[in-house]
C-alpha cells in the first residue's frame, strides 16, 4: 500500500537578518521512498523547484544543527518564535530558508507514524526484489542442462 503525507506551508528565505519573503511549498513523504522527504518550492516561476533529501536529517535537525554539504538543518528562535532553518546549497545557488518548528514538527511526526524510523527497508521489499533478480530463469536451466552435456561428452 502507497501512503502520502503531504503538507502545504509557507516558508520564509532569508535574505538578510532583516529582510525575507514567503515562499510557498509542499513537503511530501511517500512511503514507497521511506528514507526520503520532499519538499517543492513555488518560487513564482513556470517551474517549482524540488528537493529530495532524508527524512533522518530533518528529524534530527528539528532537536539539534545536523547536515553538511548540500542541505543542513537547525533549530532555532527567531524574534522569540521556534523556527527550523534550512540551508541548501546547489551549483544555480544558496538559499536560507526558515520554517516555524510547529509546522515542520507535526508534519514529521504524521510521517513516523507512517513509517516507523527503523522499518523503512521493510517499505521497500529489497528481498523480494532481489528473489526475482537472482531466481532461474528457463534460459539459464537450459544453460545448465547444455554445460552438463558438453561436459559428458568430454569424459
């Protein structure tokens, strides 16, 4: 069974201590990819900007600062108010982005009663899927059949 825990918000990117504009966006966790968070911004353009990172470093960054390189993650207040901060680092640029700790906090909370965090690869049937990559096919019976004769006839 596929699950969707979707969520529209509106996030703040930083511009400077003074100054940040709202960004409309989307997180989405999809049980078919348990390790994984979404989160789609509305940045006014013809084409919403996604990002895909895992949900542990949002969890995480929700308590204390986790992450390096590309997204980092962290807890803080912001004229008295809990926000989480979001910096992500891409090659077209950077951007601060600031969530109220509620929000991002309730919204994570609804995807772990979801998806357990330690029964994400049960979400994903790796054993299945590696059953039927590895099972005999009718093609290698008949190569097995056919080594075993050329091999009689060299005794």
């Amino acid at each position: 069974m596929h699950t969707v825990v979707e969520r529209e918000l509106e996030l703040r990117l930083v511009l400077s201590p003074e100054r940040s504009v709202p960004v409309p966006a989307r997180l989405g966790y999809y049980t078919d990819d348990p390790y994984a968070v979404h989160v789609t911004f509305h940045v006014g353009t013809d084409h919403p900007v996604d990002w895909t990172f895992s949900r542990e470093l949002l969890v995480e960054g929700v308590f204390r600062p986790c992450g390096h390189g590309d997204v980092r993650v962290w807890p803080t207040k912001v004229a008295g108010r809990s926000v989480v901060l979001m910096a992500l680092s891409s090659p077209d640029g950077d951007a601060l982005l600031e969530v109220p700790a509620a929000q991002i906090s309730g919204w994570l909370e609804r995807t772990l009663r979801v998806v357990p965090p330690g029964t994400e690869s049960e979400r994903l049937a790796i054993d299945d899927g590696l059953a039927e990559l590895l099972a005999p096919t009718p093609a290698d019976e008949f190569r097995l059949w056919d080594d075993s004769k050329e091999k009689e006839g060299d005794c």
